[in-house]
C-alpha cells in the first residue's frame, strides 16, 4: 500500500485546496471508496477520485476487455483485448497519484460483486449494474452507514442514484465564502442598511452576526441572528427596540450553519423518487426515466442483452415493461433510450462520471451539497438532424462501435475528418482531449487535432490534468498531451499537431489566413479573458465556430458561439472575479485590499528602486531623459531613490538590512497611520455631519513593534533578507539572531508631516553619487515576485506585511494560504468540474460537426458542483443591425474590398451604395483617414492605398504573409445621424 501523508502535499493539491480547504482535505485522504465497474464511466469515476487524493481506491470487475471498451475506456489498449479488466486497468491508474493506494478486489469472470465483499469502505459505487444487485448492496450500505451510489450511462442517457444514509451532515453546503460588509445604518424594527450601495448577498434564513457596533452595541458578536432579505441592499435582523440607539459604523458576517439531510435507500426511494433536474427544460422527462431505465433493467434479465441499436421491435418490448411500471410515460423517450441502450458516448460519460466523483468527495469530506437523490440527464438534441437508420447503426468491428450505436455511421464520419483547435492544455485541454481521443475526433484522412499551449508541466498541473504524469514534469505540455493521445488511441498517431505558440498579435504570422483555412472550428482552454477574448476576435474574422470553456473552483460554463447566428463571446465577457467595491481612499475593508497593498508595497520597495538604479548605472542619459520626461515630483522621488539605495541607504552587512526593515516597519505601521489621524483625528465628521472613521472607512491604530510577536519579527525577517538580496548580501533566517540583532535598532521619534517647501530638482541630482564611482558591470538585483517558491521570502513578506496592516484597521487576518491564492491571483481548481465542463462542451461539438447552425441548437451551460446546479439557456442571438433595405449580423457581417483600393474608393463605395458618410476609419490605434483632417492632409490619405496608408500611419511595416486588414469606420446617415456598421476587410495583395 501506498504511503498516504499526515500532511497534505499542498504543493500537488494547491488549485484543489483552494477550492475545497485542509480540513475537506484531510477528510478525502482518509476516505476507502469501492468502485464497481471499470467499463468508461468506471473508469472516469476512479481517475478523478484517485486525482483527488482519496486514501484508496479499490475496484471490482473481473470481466474481460472487449473492443467495444475502447470506445469510452481510456486507460485501456488494443493489446488489452481479452484481459480482466480490472488487471488491465490498475497500473495506468495507479501512476495517477503517489499518494493513493489503488486495489484489485479480484473475482473470477461472472462473479458478482456481494455484500460480505463491501465491508470496510466509507463509498461504495455501482457502474451500470442490475437493478436487484444495486438493491441487494444499497439494503446494506443504508443500514451500516456507507455511502452509496449508483450510476448508469446509456448512449446520451444518464442515471445517478445517492444514498448518504439517514442522517448526512453537510457542514458547509456552498463552500462559498462567508458574506461581510459594512453598515449604513440599523433603525429600531431591525431593519439594516448596506454602506454606499454594496450588495449585501443574503438570502432568507441565512445567519449574521455584527461587530464593530457604535450604540447599539448589544449586537457587537451577539447569538446569530436570522436574515430576512428587504432588498439587494436591505435586510431585517427582527426587533431591537429595547437594544441602545445605533449611532454609527459596524461590520455584519455572516455566520453559516450545517445541514442534516436524509436519504432514503434504493428500495423505499424507488416508489416515490426525489429528483434533481439537471434541465429545467426537461423538468417532465426524469419520471418516464424513472421507469425506462428500470424497464431497460428488466429487458436485461429477461433477454440478457441489451436492445439492439435502433431495433423497433427490442424498443417496443422496452415500453411495454416501462408502460407497465407507470402507464404515463412519454413511449417517444423511453423508445429512444432503447435504441441507444448499447452505446458510449465519451462526453456523457465524462459528465456523469464527474458529477458521481464529485458526489463521492461530498460525502468523504461533508463539504458541499450532495444530489438527492436520483438524477436522470439526457441529451437527444445532439443526435444528428437527419436520425440514423437500423442499419446505419450496426456494428463495423472498429473500437467506435458503441458510438456509431448512437450517432450512426455518417456522423462519425464527420467526426473522424473534423479538424478542431484547442487553445490551452491545461485541466479542461486534457480533459476535451481525452474526449476528442475516444470519440475519434480528426482521426479519419482528412482529419486534425491542433493544439497550443507555451507552458511546461509542474507538479500542481498533475492533480487535475491527467494526461501528464511524474516523469513528464518540465517537458511541454503540448508535446506530452499529444503522445497521450496516440497512446489512448493509436488512429490518432500523425492526426495531431503541437504547438508552443501563446496566441495573440505577436504569433499571427504561425496562426494566419492559411492556418485558420485549414481548420473547422476552435475550443478555447484558457485561463485569463485577454486571450478569450483575442480567439474571439480571431474566430469572428476567420468565421469559425468556437467553444468557449471555463472553470473557477466548483463553477463552470461553457458558450457556444456561431457564426452569423449567436452574439459572440465579447458580447457578453465574463465579469470580475473579485467584484467588491474598492476600498475609499486606499483605504482596506477587507483583507483582499490588504494582501493587495502588501503585493504592490513589495513591487515598491524591492523591484522599482532596484530597476531605477540599474538605469541609472547603465544609461548615461537616465537623469536627462528622466527630467525631461516625466513630471518634476515624481522625477524628484526617483532620484531621491536613487541617492538613498546608492548612497547613506546603501547597506554593507546583512545586520544593515535589518535595521533598514526595523525603521520600514516603524514607517509602513506606526508613523504612517499616526500621520493619517493627525490628519483625519478619530472625531472627524463628513460634510453631512456623520462621523468619518467607522462609517465609509475603518478606524485605524498604529502598531507597537514587539520582537516576540511571530508576525512583527516575520515581517523583519523577510524584509531584511529581501533588502539583502537586492544588494547580492548574504541572507540569514534563524528568528533568533534577528531577534537579537532588531532590538538594539534605534528608531527615530514620530513627527508629524507638514507642508515644506521641496527640494528643486537640481538640489537633488547634485547629490546623485556618481555613476562612475561604482565597479563596471554593478547592478542591484530586483526581486521579481514568484509566489511558488518556500525559500524566496516572497510570500513571507506579502503574508506579514498585509497581516500587519489588516492588524492597524481591526480587520481579520488571514494565513499564508489564504494570501498565497489572493497575492498570486490563483484560480480554485477541481478535475471534476474540469470533466463536467469538457464533457458539455464535447457534446456541443457534435452539433457544430453536424452542421447546426441555430442558436436554438446550442445550448450554453453554467453548472456549480457545490450546489448542485446546472443551468442550460440557447445562446443569445447575433444583434441584427438595418440601414434602409440593408441588414447586418454584427460582429460576424464585413464590407469586403479587394485589391488594394485606395480610401477614396472605399469612401464613395458607401456613398454610392449605402447612402453613407464616413467621418473616420482606423485600423487599431491608428487614425487612417477622417474627414476633419486638414483639407490636404485628407485628400492627400483619400488617394494612398491601404498597404501604404497603413504603414504610413501605423509606422510600421505590413507582415509580407499579410493577406488583408481590418479597419473599422464611423458612418453617418443622411441626417447627420450615426449609422452602426460592420468592419471592414481590404484585401491588400
């Protein structure tokens, strides 16, 4: 067995901690879960389990590898054929994760899994087992406080069954964090008022407390009180009539609570099911589901088979069962869940197969919302338009056999020469690849895989990008993703392309005209919203349909954008993560407005002085082009920086530096707070006669440096050895000699700041210490800030420096974890949600293959796993703009003009057909053209030619490989009125 640490590796586990926390954490690596099943929804349950840090995995299935496997089954291979599949599968599994112990519960081939075999695990889960088997364990598991799941996928079906027992608690049912804000006011019906606006995010039942209270102090950390909501900013805490008066000021946090739910087994839930709908718009389908996927049980045992695909008659016996369990059903759906009884659809499999993972980590960690309790997903609208035939679903002897089952052998045929684009191979990337590999995406001879990504695997990519392993670490994600494939599936040897390239500007000559020709569509991956939203341009310009996928801890979505039919994603970008309103004056709130001032006063401190100096020492016109250039107080400050770091500042030894942090400690976190009250006293009002601190601003109070304090000595440590590295000194960390060393520090009494009069700027470069006086080839060293490296001093600094100030405004502190993900701006990260989003995606590119090209097609997707919630809408429709008898799709419709015309033709071109002025054209940044230039400076532009005009205007040469440009125009119509038009393309060549 595989050692399982006391200490979680936060390093392999830091995207997952953020989402889930150490405490979830500990609890899911001491959980034994018993997976049942390894065919492809098996198998994608244990790979995100095992990703997820469980203690163990143990699997039972005994039954052979067939070729209908490798439809769905990633872990296995050709040469697997034959073999148990559970032998087959656990080495690849087990090399997922070191830390989890992977089993094989053994069996002969036939031997069904039996309950004297289930003792000892906290989970376990049955895949696509028999109805009676399911009761059979779930009768035990219900009484003897095991979890159970049971789950089931049939072509685009889906059937999940929870059972947590009689009395789960679910200790936090959001995993959001706990809402905060400050008070305007509290009037004496309880009724409580948000400061300037903000939001305060309650809903009804939702607990609060307060602190911070001035006059109504008995609600300063008083018992819980309940919410009920009056409003986004309003909400009643009930009567506090006989509480003192409130006068200002006040802090509420919300206080949150557990919950007990309780499940029913199998057997009693059977005859009145609790459903959770996955689609609101299928709201009428989970009870005829009910009743098909038990008809299709009995069809099993009767027959022991399967229906055959597209079998009128097997499909009419699989009503008739279902029709005999409840007489209502809808005979269309349960008709179609019969035909694709035998099939595998990759992408359902990755969704069910993350959603039941997800599911087990719930109840291992009793974090989050569990599903009660039965689930039925479908997703019929992704068959082709033209519905296969009998015959065109029978088998072919290939490994896609359970997906021609499905779709027919014209659509795989699509599949297997569609040429696709993945943007970013990370945690989604790896998982629309895996989907890609056993769907057979651009396996066929016209087919292609191309993908992009610059990175390098690191050890945190491994917990939810499963295509890379140990051994790969420091190689390029692209190249190792690419062997994967060929290796889950050998027709995808010689069908990928692997790039390093980031896209954007800089890489349009390797992602040009003749690279986006050669491609049917784009899937973005990525992780920040500048490159979403330059691939959407890119997908606007070149008309290519594009899949756009994100992740963010439990949340996902996926957007299906279209050309000429939906809006694109710019319409309608993502909106920020963070969207609190920003501290008054500088001033923090919260401890994100901390952590953020401490990330920009180490940029202050040990970047920008070190970059100045080196300036100064390597440019011998720095001081000239600086005083010329930049406005006289901020040239004065620089060379001031420069006098100090160079000069009297300039320390010799690593004690120097501790008595330069020991005086910054003094600066940032006495006298710079005694300056603001001295400034602003504590009795200050508003302009409304309101007091000032404790109403819009936190009160502050300077610190008193104490050598014992862990964070006052933390700050000193790390502040002097960054100090030290910028100068190439030495460094030393023992707590005790810097101790010692920082209380013989003698620090200057505080006086007040008053207006003076500044220095003139030549007062100040005549005491600049010459750059000659130093040794060829010296310079400081700035500290770019790496948040991932334990030893740099990095986040010790941003930890203690944001901790102190949050200290100076009574606010809560946080611990390194927490400042490590806000300084570095990580992204919570789960591989479940990561499948569940790759998993819609991939299905949403099966309508795009097929030739869709409705927004009522699509359907875009939001789902949070905490919840859970899964939210479908149809893509919004592309915006239509009119001008006379003329329409145009915006952004998708272009004026196209060819041969390089001048302006003046293009000019007239509007005025001829479209009764339209044109004031200005620009490409970019740059003006090109606009009728209130100068009268010559106009007509001379009227008569260049684009290329010319262009490069005239930009200054800049047109790439030679440059096929057109995009200019954008502002119109007029004849009543002086603006007119929206589309872009324009001039071909230049």
């Amino acid at each position: 067995m595989k050692p399982n640490p006391s200490a979680i590796d936060e390093e392999l586990y830091s995207r997952q901690l953020y989402a889930l926390g150490h405490e979830a954490m500990k609890k899911i690596a001491a959980c034994d879960v018993l997976i049942a099943g390894l065919q492809g929804l098996g198998a994608e349950i244990a790979k995100n389990i095992v990703l997820a840090g469980v203690k163990s995995v143990t699997v039972f299935d005994p039954e052979t590898v067939t070729l209908q496997d490798l439809s769905s089954q990633f872990f296995l291979r050709e040469g697997d054929i034959g073999k148990p599949r559970a032998e087959a599968t656990i080495p690849r599994l087990s090399k997922l994760n070191p830390y989890v112990a992977v089993h094989d519960l053994g069996g002969e081939a036939g031997q069904e899994l039996s309950v004297d075999r289930i003792r000892g695990f906290q989970v376990v889960v049955l895949c696509n087992a028999s109805f009676t088997k399911q009761l059979e364990i779930n009768d035990w598991t219900h009484k003897n406080g095991v979890a159970f799941i049971a789950a089931e996928t049939r072509g685009l079906f889906g059937s999940i069954f929870n059972d947590f027992g009689p009395a789960f608690t679910c200790e936090d049912p959001t995993g959001e964090e706990e809402l905060t804000g400050m008070i305007a006011s509290i009037n004496e019906e309880g009724l409580v008022t948000c400061l300037d606006g903000m939001k305060h995010g309650f809903e009804d039942g939702q607990l609060v407390t307060f602190s911070e209270v001035r006059g109504m102090v008995e609600l300063n950390e008083c018992k819980p009180r309940v919410v009920s909501v009056r409003g986004p900013y309003t909400f009643s805490i009930g009567d506090v009539s006989s509480f003192h008066p409130y006068q200002s000021g006040g802090i509420f946090t919300q206080v949150k609570t557990s919950k007990t739910l309780d499940f029913k087994s199998l057997r009693d839930s059977i005859r009145s099911p609790t459903f959770f709908t996955a689609d609101t718009s299928k709201a009428d389908r989970p009870t005829t589901l009910h009743s098909g996927f038990q008809a299709l049980n009995e069809f099993y045992a009767q027959q022991q088979r399967l229906p055959r695909p597209r079998n009128v008659t097997d499909a009419e016996a699989v009503v008739s069962l279902a029709k005999a369990i409840d007489a209502n059903i809808d005979e269309g759906l349960v008709t179609e869940l019969a035909y694709q009884a035998q099939g595998d659809v990759p992408p359902v499999i990755s969704i069910i197969g993350a959603f039941v993972a997800s599911e087990v980590l719930k109840f291992c960690s009793s974090k989050f919302h569990p599903m009660v309790q039965h689930m039925y997903f479908d997703a019929l609208e992704s068959l082709p338009q033209g519905l296969p035939t009998e015959s065109e679903c029978q088998p072919l002897g290939t490994r896609y056999d359970a997906q021609i089952a499905v779709f027919g052998k014209s659509l795989f045929e699509k599949v297997a020469n569609h040429r696709q684009f993945l943007v970013g191979c990370g945690g989604i990337g790896c998982e629309m690849l895996k989907n890609w590999g056993m769907m057979g995406v651009g396996s066929g001879p016209r087919g292609a895989i191309h993908l992009t990504d610059p990175d390098t695997i690191e050890k945190s990519n491994l917990n939810r990008q499963f295509l890379f392993g140990t051994k790969d670490l420091g190689k390029l994600k692209t190249e190792v993703a690419s062997q994967a494939l060929v290796e889950m599936n050998p027709d995808m040897k010689g069908k990928t392309a692997a790039r390093t390239d980031a896209v954007g500007p800089t890489t349009e000559d390797v992602f040009d005209e003749v690279f986006f020709d050669g491609i049917d569509g784009v899937t973005n991956a990525l992780d920040n919203i500048s490159a979403r939203l330059y691939m959407d341009t890119r997908c606007i310009f070149y008309e290519k349909p594009l899949l756009e996928t994100g992740t963010f801890g439990t949340k996902g979505n996926v957007q299906v954008i279209i050309p000429y039919a939906t809006e694109s994603y710019a319409s309608s970008r993502d909106p920020p993560e963070h969207p609190e309103q920003a501290p008054n004056c500088g001033l923090p709130l919260t401890i994100r407005d901390t952590v953020q001032w401490s990330r920009t006063k180490f940029h202050q401190l040990f970047v920008d002085p070190a970059q100045t100096v080196n300036q100064y020492l390597t440019e011998a016109d720095f001081v000239d082009t600086l005083v010329k250039h930049t406005y006289s107080a901020r040239a004065g400050a620089e060379i001031a920086q420069i006098t100090q770091f160079l000069g009297s500042g300039k320390p010799a030894t690593f004690e120097d530096c501790v008595v330069w942090a020991r005086i910054e400690f003094e600066t940032q976190f006495v006298n710079e707070i005694k300056q603001l009250l001295h400034a602003l006293p504590k009795d200050t009002l508003t302009a409304d006669g309101q007091p000032l601190w404790g109403r819009a601003m936190l009160l502050p109070h300077p610190l008193e440096f104490d050598a014992d304090n862990e964070v006052h000595l933390e700050f000193i440590i790390s502040a002097a050895n960054l100090h030290a590295y910028n100068y190439g000194l030495p460094s030393k960390t023992d707590s005790a000699t810097v101790r010692s060393l920082v209380q013989s520090v003698a620090v200057p009494e505080f006086i007040p700041r008053k207006e003076t009069s500044k220095e003139d700027l030549s007062t100040l470069i005549a005491k600049l210490p010459p750059a000659t006086e130093f040794a060829e080839g010296y310079r400081l060293i700035p500290a770019e800030f790496e948040n991932d490296d334990d030893a740099n001093n990095h986040l010790d600094f941003i930890t203690a420096a944001s901790n102190l100030r949050a200290t100076n405004f009574g606010i809560a502190i946080a611990g390194r974890f927490k400042t490590k993900r806000i300084a570095g701006n990580i992204v919570p990260a789960l591989v479940t949600t990561a499948s569940l989003v790759a998993g819609l995606g991939s299905l949403e590119l099966y309508k795009i293959i097929d030739g869709k090209n409705k927004p009522e097609d699509f359907k875009n997707a939001f789902i949070n796993l905490a919840l859970p919630f899964f939210g479908f809408s149809q893509p919004v429709a592309a915006e239509k703009k009119k001008h006379g008898s003329a329409e145009w799709t915006m952004p998708w419709d272009r004026f196209k003009f060819s041969d390089n015309p001048t302006m003046q033709h293009v000019v007239d071109w509007f005025k001829t057909t479209h009764n339209l002025d044109l004031g200005l054209v620009s490409h970019g940044t740059s003006v090109l053209w606009s009728s209130f230039f100068p009268k010559a400076k106009a007509e001379e532009r009227l008569r260049m030619n684009f290329r010319d005009l262009v490069e005239r205007v930009s200054k800049t040469r047109v790439p030679p490989n440059a096929r057109r440009v995009v200019v954008e125009a502002i119109a007029t119509d004849e009543n002086d009125e603006d007119v929206d038009i589309p872009s324009i393309v001039v071909e230049i060549r």
